[in-house]
C-alpha cells in the first residue's frame, strides 16, 4: 500500500472524501489479505501437528519393532536438517515483478506472489 501524503486544510471536501474512500478501499483489502494469512497460517499449523503426530508415531512404532539409539536419531536429524537448511539456503526466486531472481531467504511470498526486496518493499 502506497502512502499518502496527509491532506491540508485547503482540500477541498471533495478530495477528503475521494481519500478516504480509497483508504477505505485499500484497508478492506487489506483486511482480506490478513483473512487470508491467517486462514494459511491455521491450516499449516494444523499440518505441522499432524506431521509432528505422525513423526512421533513412527519413531514409536519403529521404537518397539526394532529399538535403536537415540543419539543416533539425534545425530541423523541434525544432518538431514543442516541438508535442508543449505538447500533453502541455495534456493533462488523470480520476482513477479521486475523478474530478478533472488535468494529464496530473502525474496518476500505473499499471496498476490513472489517479491525481491525492491519490488516488496
Ligand atoms: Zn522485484
């Protein structure tokens, strides 16, 4: 959203209310895309739960077919989480608006695309 510069007492009432019109335009669509997020980031929790139940209920299973070392799972998941760190780290993006590709960690994802940190901010 883009902003304005404040009006001055020499506006005409015309110019207040075609502002605040667009204020009010701008807010409602922004209380749309907040909907949205927040719609997104309750159903990712969710999955992550589900993803974390199923983990643990694996490593249970697993557990009582087959007792393994802890230390060992520990040891394993630190690998395969530093492997995909560097593999976020390594990743690129296009930005939907000027088409530069950037790092993945610093482009900005939103609903209406992917952003450089030009074009986002
Ligand atoms: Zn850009």
């Amino acid at each position: 959203m883009e902003t304005r510069k404040p009006l001055g007492y020499w506006s005409s009432q015309w110019s207040y209310r075609q502002a605040i019109n667009e204020d009010r335009s701008d807010l409602e669509d922004t209380e749309l895309t907040v909907e949205k997020l927040q719609g997104r980031v309750k159903r990712l929790t969710e999955d992550m739960l589900l993803l974390r139940a199923t983990l643990m209920a694996v490593v249970d299973v697993l557990h009582a077919k087959a007792p393994f070392d802890e230390a060992e799972l520990a040891e394993a998941t630190a690998t395969a989480l530093a492997a995909l760190r560097a593999g976020h780290a390594a990743a690129t993006a296009v930005c939907d608006k000027c088409k530069q590709t950037v790092a993945m960690a610093s482009a900005t994802v939103t609903l209406d695309g992917v952003f450089c940190t030009s074009c986002a901010g």
